[in-house]
C-alpha cells in the first residue's frame, strides 16, 4: 500500500504518523518477529507493572540520556525527549525550572504546579500542590519516570501527571568513587564527587555537588551546594530498609527580571534596574530525611511505606519595590503506604493495590516592604500558613482474557489549607478552607501482537490554588474568596511496541476539559490568580527510537496540541473564550542523533523546536518559534587502573536567539526572559574502582 504525505511540515509529520498506523495495522503482523525488550518495571503508577502492562502514558529515561555529557543542572537536559512536556526557565535559577505536561504547570511564576514530584520516591509536592525541584541531585539520578495526563487517582492533587526521579542505590554493585569537574563559559563551574557500592547485606551511595555559575545575563549568579545520600540494609532476602538524605544550600540564586521587547533588542543580557537595584533573588537552606521499607512477602502480597521530614529556610527578593521581601520557615512532614496482593474472583486474575498517604506543611511566613533603594520600611504580612491532606485510593487490574486487562482506580482526598494572621494591625486575614475531592479512573490494554499493545483510558483530577494563588488581589490578604480548585476530565488512547524490528514507538492522542481553570495575572508588579470558567485540551504525542545500529540510536519526540480557553470572562470583563492559553507552543519537536561505544566513548546532537507562544490572555503578543541545537563529545580512558572520563559540549550551537522563559500575563510588557548565546562548557571525571 502506498501513502501520499502532505506537503506541510507539520501536517506531514502527521501524515507521517497516520501512514505508519495504517501500515502496523494492515502488516502481516503474525510473521513479523517478536522484539526482544529490556524488561522496564514502572513503580510511579502505585501499581507496579512492567511498561507493557501500563495503560497510561508513560516514559522512563535511563542513566545514559541523564549523564552522558550532560551539564545536570536542570531537569530540561533530560525531558526534552518526553513528548507532551514543554520546559521553560533553566537558566533563572532564582524562579526555578517550569515544567508543564499537556498545559498543565505552564501558569506557575516559580516551582512546579500541576504535576506531582518524587524523589526517591518521597515526595517533593507540598499539600497545597506546589514543589520545588532545586534539591534534585541528577548527578546521582539513575532513572526518571515520567506520567503523562492527570494523577489524581494515584497521588491526589494534581491535574498533569507525575515526574520520578530515582538515583542510583548502590545495590549490587562494587565500591566506585567517581570526582567529576565541569567549567565553562560565563563564569560557569562544577564539581561533583560521588560514591556507591555494595557489602554484604549494606548498599549505600553519596553524592556532593558544588556549583558556582555567573549566569549569561546580569543579576542571575548562583552559588549552590547540594548533598544526596542513601543507606540501605537487606533485613532479609524479602524485606529491606533505606535510610536517604537530601540537603540544599543556595548560598544566592539571583533573578534578573522579565524585559519589554525593546529592551531585549537593546540589550538581552541587561536585567531590569529594580533587580539590580534591590538585589533580587533567594537563598535558600533544606533539609530532608527519610525512610522507606519494603517487604515483598507479607501476607500472600508485598508492603511499601515511607515516612519524611523536611525543613525549609527560604528568603526572597522580588524584582520591584514594596510588598516584595517574602520569607519563610517550612515544615514539611508525612507518610506513605501501599499493599499489593494478587486475588482471584468471578473466575478472573486480579490484582491490586491499596494505600494511604498524609502529609503537612506548616510555613511561617513573614513579608516586609521595600522602598526603591533596597531598605525595608514596615511587615506587610506575618503569618503561619499551614496544610494538611489525606488521601485513600485503591487500584485494581482484571486480567479479563489472556491479552486484554481491565484497570479501574479510585482515590479520596481532603486538603484543609488554613492562615493565622499574626499582623492584626491592617485587619485580621485568618481563615481556612477545606476541599473534600474523589477521583476516579478506568483503563483498558490489549495486547494486540507480541510486539503491539493498544490502551484507553479516561480519568477525573484536580488541583486546589496554592497560598500564593490564594493571595487576595483587593489587597485586603487572607483567602481569596473568589477562587476555587480547577476540576478535570480526561480521555486518552495511545499504543506502543515495535513497528520494524529496531524501530520502537510510542503515540497517544488525548482530550482533556478543565473547569474553573486556575489562570495568572499581574497587578503592580505581582502575579494573581482568578478562575477562567472552562478550557481544552486536545493533542497528539509520537515518540520513536530506532536503533540504526548496535552503536547510533536515533530519537525523536513530537507533539501537537491546542489548549485553549473555551469560555472566559475575566475579572475586568475581557472575553478570552476560544483564545490560546499563554506559554504554550503549537508543536514541539526534539531529535537525537546518539553515536555511543562499547569502551564508553559518544557523540551525541540534539535538536529542540518550539512553534510561537502567546504571551497573555489577550493573545495580542506572541513570542516567535526557535530551533535550538546542542551537541556533546565525550571520550573514555584507562589509566593505571583508573577509569578517565572527559566530555566537551556546544550548547546553542548556531547562535540563535530565544526566550529561556516567557512571564505568562507580566505587567508593562516585561513578558521575555532571553537564553543563552552559544555556550562552550568541558568536564573530566575519574573513577577509582
């Protein structure tokens, strides 16, 4: 048979994407041969099943595509190759990393909204839905599990999906002590030492890393030391215990500001004169512990729980004068726990898992004024804010014939946010609010072919406003009463395997209605929150790997989406209904090209596109498409029994010029935050084994 491709890019690329399906469907699949995969077990999805078996969206990216070359500093190094994420701000390390999954996150000024963070496994989401993502150590990062779409039914508030990242553990493995050291061009420099190995019944690994940074424009240095550590003890051959340990410390991560259009053409390394002026940016200080335990035969099933606790120091100054100095103390504790049992009823195979997750934060916030020159006039805000939630949620697989399971899911949530005002001289803000929330979902998989599986599923979240997105734009403080949590509902169908015996693939096509849309704005110079009354959205995910050879592997990943407002009345009485939501492109497109050998040496290059954004509501500024090529060389060394690693890598390596970051909806037009120009960096590491 025979396709006639649009003449489109992009519609060719679909075109493309059809032609294949069609082909897979109508191949004569009974002797195309069965593919030999790695066997991938996916834990992120609370019932732990092989990648095969999961009908949901999934993506898992190995240690190689984390590290080979890699500055890793921020998770965009490593997701770019998940379809249906767009990934903003890695270069303002004051605002953090903005990470969006099917549109969802793309609002948030700084931290991650909308998607649920682990680490290890512990989580990094607060109760009122916010994380943080600057403690995340990727130079011990062994895997991260992406979820693509809502996760309500597995980890409650949260409308996007779910980021895992895990690090390596040690287990099984001899002693290795690694030193690894990276510099580069603005002021950039890096040193990283790690160790990890096994003894017996002990594994354990450690990780230190220094970075010291000078950033590409003015006002956006960052000095940062991170320590990641983890001790585990085999009990028994079925139950284990695994001590971890995350500490950050920013000594200052400084924010240059959005810029005007005119500004970024006069200069788009300058940074706006109040972030100059007031030395905008952070410091930061946290602190993590926590313990996991695992027992694999309790029962008849297997037990999973961990517990944490986390501190927080934070301080903060925003780039404008006035209400603009915030800092904070943070507790941030709680606890997990999941069982898994296999059953049998009504003749069929079952199995399932149930659990319960609780967790409380507790910030002791203080907020002070600041005039032009930097000096602090009066406390505009004293208060301790506080958040509980609990969640109780059970999933089930039905194996209803040899090739075709059933999964259903349901989950129960109740987030009490609550506010003791302790600065009663501009009135009393106190106040609580308590959302009582069920998520439900269902799915289907079949595998159609030893090398083919096909799933659907549809699925209901949701995401309450965090305490900034509480934050009362009359200026009256406490809870904003007008605003409430965003409600979702989903439906997905995607399939997976191997088209050609070294051609893997990966597409999903889904369509997602959101209520009460959690949508910012700015008002003198800080960012608001109302909600639009309903948006959509609807697009296409392709990913594809094909092993060229035993040594190239090329990737591509493609999404297409449209996320729009379908009905939105705005709080001064602008109609955005059927406008494109800000921040987010058309299409994104990432290519690779991975050259690796044996002895461990690479070339590796990398494409990344983005199509245009809206800038805002009004959809009355765009900012442009980019196409953004990297590249990295690494080689390895054996001498006098010490392994040699070193690594050169080009990012940007056409020089063009781009937004690392847009500020969705920024007063006076100070929408843009420009990328880096070409940038040259190199790295040595040494591992004594």
């Amino acid at each position: 048979m025979s396709c006639r491709l649009p003449v489109s890019f992009f519609s060719g690329a679909t075109g493309l994407f059809l032609c294949s399906v069609t082909a897979m469907t109508f191949a004569d699949t009974a002797s195309s041969p069965g593919a030999t995969l790695a066997p991938v077990v996916i834990e992120t999805t609370r019932l732990s099943r092989s990648l095969d078996d999961t009908p949901l969206a999934v993506t898992r990216i190995e240690r190689a595509d984390i590290a080979d070359g890699q500055p890793q500093l921020q998770l965009a190094e490593s997701l770019g190759r998940v379809p249906g994420l767009y990934l903003q701000n890695s270069h303002n390390f004051a605002q953090g990393q903005r990470i969006s999954a099917r549109g969802f996150g793309a609002r948030a000024p700084f931290g991650i909204r909308g998607l649920r963070i682990l680490y290890d496994g512990i989580p990094e989401t607060l109760p009122d839905g916010q994380s943080q993502v600057d403690a995340l150590d990727l130079d011990s990062a062994a895997s991260i599990n992406v979820i693509r779409g809502p996760a309500s039914v597995q980890y409650g508030n949260a409308s996007g999906g779910v980021i895992d990242v895990r690090s390596v553990d040690g287990r099984d493995a001899p002693y290795t002590a690694t030193v690894r050291g990276e510099a580069g061009e603005y002021g950039y420099r890096k040193l990283n030492a790690r160790l990890a190995g096994s003894d017996g019944s002990f594994h354990h690994q450690v990780s230190l890393t220094e970075l010291d940074y000078d950033g590409y424009r003015q006002q956006s240095a960052v000095r940062q030391r991170r320590l990641n550590a983890g001790v585990g003890l085999a009990l028994t051959d079925q139950r284990s215990l695994t001590l971890l340990l995350n500490a950050l410390d920013t000594d200052t991560a400084q924010d240059p500001g959005g810029l005007t259009r005119q500004q970024v053409r006069d200069n788009r390394r300058q940074a706006v004169a109040n972030a100059i002026n007031l030395d905008a940016g952070q410091a930061v200080r946290q602190q993590r512990v926590g313990l996991r335990y695992e027992d694999s035969a309790l029962l008849g099933g297997s037990l999973s729980g961990h517990t944490f606790f986390t501190r927080r120091e934070f301080v903060q100054q925003l780039p404008f004068p006035g209400s603009s100095l915030v800092s904070y103390d943070r507790n941030f504790y709680g606890a997990g726990i999941d069982y898994t049992r296999e059953a049998s009823l009504l003749g069929l195979a079952h199995r399932y898992v149930l659990g319960a997750d609780i967790a409380r934060q507790e910030d002791d916030r203080l907020r002070r004024n600041v005039n032009p020159a930097g000096e602090v006039t009066a406390i505009s805000g004293d208060a301790l804010q506080t958040g509980t939630s609990t969640g109780f949620f059970l999933q089930s697989d039905s194996a209803l014939t040899e090739t075709l399971t059933l999964t259903l899911g349901a989950r129960a949530d109740r987030v009490r946010l609550a506010i003791d005002d302790r600065l009663t001289t501009n009135g009393d803000d106190s106040g609580s609010r308590t959302f009582d929330e069920y998520s439900y979902g269902a799915g289907l998989l079949w595998h159609a072919h030893v090398d083919h599986q096909l799933y659907a599923n549809v699925g209901t979240a949701f995401e309450t406003p965090t305490f900034t997105e509480f934050a009362n734009p009359d200026g009256s403080g406490g809870f904003n009463p007008d605003i409430s949590p965003q409600k979702t509902r989903s439906a997905e169908t995607g399939a997976r395997g191997m088209l050609l015996p070294r051609l893997r693939y990966d597409v999903a096509l889904f369509a997602i209605r959101v209520r009460d849309e959690i949508t910012p704005f700015e008002q003198d110079g800080r960012t608001f929150y109302e909600n639009a009354a309903r948006t959509e959205r609807q697009g296409l995910e392709l990913a594809l790997i094909h092993a060229t050879t035993a040594r190239l592997q090329l990737t591509a990943a493609w999404t297409w989406a449209s996320y729009r407002f379908d009905d939105f009345l705005d709080r001064n009485g602008n109609d955005f209904s059927h406008r494109r939501l800000p921040g987010l492109p058309r299409h994104t497109l990432f290519t690779e090209a991975a050259w690796r050998h044996e002895g461990g040496h690479f070339v590796i290059m990398d494409s990344r596109f983005a199509s245009d954004i809206e800038t805002n509501n009004a959809n009355d500024e765009r900012a442009g498409s980019h196409a953004v090529v990297n590249t990295r060389i690494g080689r390895q060394w054996a001498v006098r029994g010490q392994r040699l690693d070193t690594h050169l890598g080009i990012n940007n390596v056409f020089n063009r010029d781009y937004f690392s970051n847009i500020r969705i909806n920024a007063s006076n037009g100070q929408y843009y935050e420009p990328a880096p120009d070409r940038m040259i960096y190199a790295g040595l590491s040494v591992t004594l084994p």
